[in-house]
C-alpha cells in the first residue's frame, strides 16, 4: 500500500534515486568520505532493469529500461529534473550480507559472494535520495524499498545540458519524500486467557506529532480500499474458538461483503483459537491451535476459510517449497535423535508462518511433535527473503545495534519510508523519535502506553498528501484520540 501513496511524479523519483531501503545493518563497514569536489556516481548511467526480490524482472521494467541517471560533482539529474548541493556518504561493506537486507537475491548479480562493494548514499540539500551499490566502475544497483534497479554506465561524463534543465517542478521535499509520514499500526493486546486487537495511527508533520487516534479490531489499506478485520469469539459443540472475517468499510455487514467481493469466514468448520501474527495488504499470518495442536497457517484475506490454506509454493514457488522441505528435514532429524515423535509430516508445506525479530519480519516453518506425552511444537528458519506479493514494505533505516544503544529495553522498532521518523516499542511504551542525520534524535517527540504483552501485528505508512487523507479515513472509521493520560508529547 506504500507504492499508493507516492504520486506519480514521486514514484518516478524514488525509483530513480533508490528511495526506502533498508540500511545494511551488521554489513556495513567504515565509512569513507568521498574526494572533494568530485562524485563517486559520476557520469551518465542507464537503466537495464528492474530486479524484484525473487530475481525476477518487474512490471514496471520497461517503463524505466534506457532512462538515464546522471550525475555531476554538484548534481544529479532524470527527466529533465535536477537536484543540486549534493552530499554523499560512502560505505564498505560485504555484498551477499549487503544484498539479504535489501530483498535481492545474491544469485542475481555476479560477482563473488565474498565480495566488498561501496554503498553510497547520496543527499540533497542534507535530504536523503537514495543508494547505490556499486558492483564495478561500469555496473551498479540503485535499492528503492525492497525493489533494485541494475544501472549500466554509459559515459563517464554527464550531458552538458544537466546544469540548464528545468527546475520549475514540484520539489522532492513539497510532498511525499520529506516531512510527512503516518503509520496504521495493529496491535494484538492480551485480554484474560486471549488477545484483543486494536489499530492506532500515528503521523507527524515535520516533526511535530498529530493526535494519536485508535480504534477497536483492525483497521488496514488494500488496493480496493480501506478494510477491517474483525475477530470474534465463538462456540459450538462445547468448544470455543475465535472466527475472522474481513470486509470493506465502504459495506455494512460481512454478509454484504461477502456477497459483493466473494470474501469468507471460517464458517462450517470446527471452532479453533487463532491467534494472529501479522497482517498485510493480502495476507495474515496466524497461529491455529485445535486441540491442543498449535500450527502456522497463511490465509488470503479475500478468503479466511482454514480448509484452503496458502502453501510456501504458492507464494515462493517450488524453489521456496525445495527450501523449506530441506530446512524441515534437518530440523526433524535433530528432534528424532531426540527420540521425539512427530504429529505431522507436512510435505505439501503449509505449516508456516512470520515472526518479528530485531526490526524484521522474517519467515519460519514448524513441527508439531510429541515430547514426554506431551504436545508440543518447535520452530526453525526459512532462511528465505519474504516475497513482496507476502509483505511490501520491512525497511529498517537504521541499525538496530543503534537503537539499542539508544533505547537499551528496544523490543521492535519501525522506520518510515520518508526516513523522517521512528517507532520503537518497549515491554509497556511505544516511543516516537525524529531521525536526523540517520540516527534517532536524542530525545522522543512522544510516548504512547502499551499494556505489557502487547504485540504490533501490522504497520502500514502514508506519506505525503496520503497522511491527511488515511486520517480522516480511520476517523470518519470510528477512531478518537488517545486520552492524554496514555499519550505524553514531549
């Protein structure tokens, strides 16, 4: 839903400069200042295509396949368009390590897996525009979000025109790239032996802090509109469970929603607990105890029925069904030397799900298994890149070892694609912090009390004009303003 809140003009920017990406984190080395009066990007480069995070070329490749990107000691210029009084940061890092945390896979770019390559980051007016890894002199990668664009140098020298185009056009800064972010976050909340949920929005304005709004169940963007989800308990048979639904607010009832849209709910089938983990723009990620039996499940929101769960294949491929049968191998064979008695075998690789770690999503199978006479479940790593159709947007800006150094009890953290602030989420508080100089500000612009257990399930951001406009959507949805006893502004 990010990609809807950049205007044209500004998609087009941020795919040319390489908008939000993550920061490489624990690969990244020294940083090195570039000469002088000089540009480490210097000259003339084209565009050769659009790499998504499976390899694969994107949709939108041809629309950018030979535009040229070009840069000068004081500038750099696309379509016309010029940014001036240029900055760069440069960095020396490990290109596989580099890569992982930008979505792209290592296999599609040749050069040595041992390989250290140069990231520059490059800034305009002390604005952020975006970053390159440079393979060689003649070949590198601009990173935007979780997408890469593979540039081919063609001249070492800029066109003469560069410094004479028209600059007469809307600003980097007027709208979406600068200043103006928001955020719909999902909570899922302990209530007695289960959870609630709960949605807040958070937005600040050039650093200074909007209402904090909230509402009961689960407020989020889709392409087709703003939907909500909704969790309610249920019981039959002498069992309880909980059932989802999902509908556009723009209808009444489920019952219409189903109607309109072709959306279900877990109807007809045995009440189960779910517990969810993550919600996206199509996709949640839940957990489903029946009986005792705790497995992961992935669900299409256009069709919450458990009897047809979405498999790894489905999303990642035979590839990404290849990877998770290997992981599950290895970590079946350490719990059977164990002498531990699985439940399932799970061939077809449904049993899987999101966890939150460090900042990042990040995708794991399960083993449902008898221990002692017991149920009980063990967890290992996919050690694969969640695809985009999965989760678009999971871009840190910042090093976690650098939020922790600044907020030693940090438990998550969330970066806007504006690079303009920061949520980071302790045992009972979510803080609010500016960045500057890509770094968390000394200081929080707020805090927000959160009940101690309390998980975020879901951040989706606006930028730009889009964070009045998702206001008064969540507003005219039923939210109020968080009391001031739960809010502190600093």
């Amino acid at each position: 839903m990010v990609k809807k809140c950049l205007l044209l003009f500004l998609a087009f920017l941020v795919l040319m400069l390489g908008g939000c990406a993550n920061s490489s984190g624990s690969s990244a080395g020294k940083i090195i200042p570039p000469p002088n009066q000089t540009s480490p990007l210097g000259g003339k480069w084209t565009v050769i295509q659009e790499l998504d995070k499976n390899g694969n070329t994107g949709e939108t490749t041809l629309q950018w396949e030979g535009s040229s990107v070009q840069f000068t000691a004081g500038a750099v210029a696309f379509g016309g368009h010029v940014w001036d009084n240029l900055s760069y940061k440069i960095k020396r890092v490990n290109a596989a390590d580099y890569l992982m945390t930008k979505y792209i896979p290592f296999s599609d770019v040749s050069i040595p897996e041992t390989q250290e390559v140069d990231v520059i980051t490059v800034y305009a007016a002390s604005n952020f525009l975006g970053e390159f890894m440079k393979i060689d002199d003649a070949n590198m990668i601009s990173f935007v979000q979780n997408k890469g664009l593979l540039l081919k140098k063609v001249s070492d020298q800029a066109d003469g025109l560069l410094g004479t185009a028209d600059r007469n056009v809307q600003d980097l800064n007027q709208d979406s790239n600068e200043g103006t972010s928001g955020v719909l976050l999902g909570l899922r909340i302990p209530s007695g032996s289960g959870y609630i949920y709960r949605t807040i929005w958070v937005a600040a304005d050039h650093h200074q802090l909007h209402p904090v709004l909230a509402a009961e169940q689960i407020f989020f963007p889709r392409t087709s509109g703003f939907w909500q989800l909704r969790v309610q308990d249920i019981s039959a048979g002498g069992k309880t469970g909980n059932l989802l639904t999902a509908r556009n607010v723009e209808t009444k009832t489920p019952e219409m929603k189903k109607e309109k849209d072709g959306t279900e709910a877990q109807e007809g089938t045995e009440p189960a607990v779910r517990i969810i983990h993550y919600i996206g723009n199509d996709y949640i990620a839940t957990e489903k105890d029946h009986d005792g039996v705790r497995q992961l499940q992935v669900l299409p929101v256009d069709k919450l029925s458990s009897a047809t769960e979405i498999k790894v294949s489905d999303l990642m491929g035979d590839k990404g069904l290849s990877a998770y049968l290997y992981a599950r191998e290895h970590a079946a064979e350490a719990l059977s030397d164990k002498g531990v008695r699985l439940i399932d075998r799970d061939d077809s690789g449904e049993n899987f799900g999101l966890v939150r770690k460090n900042g990042h999503w990040f995708l794991v199978g399960r083993i449902n298994h008898q221990s002692g006479g017991e149920i009980a479940q063990t967890d290992f790593d996919l050690k694969i890149i969640p695809p985009s159709n999965l989760i678009f947007y999971d871009t840190l800006v910042l090093s976690w070892h650098h939020i922790k150094d600044r907020v030693p009890d940090a438990m998550d953290a969330f970066t806007s694609p504006n690079k303009d602030i920061a949520l980071v989420k302790t045992k009972n508080k979510l803080m609010i912090y500016p960045i500057g100089s890509e770094q968390l500000a000394e200081n929080p612009l707020g805090e927000i009390d959160l009940q101690e257990g309390a998980a975020v399930i879901m951040a989706e951001w606006a930028t730009g004009s889009y964070v009045d406009s998702w206001e008064k959507s969540f507003l005219s949805f039923g939210a109020q303003a968080l009391p001031s006893s739960s809010v502190r502004i600093r």
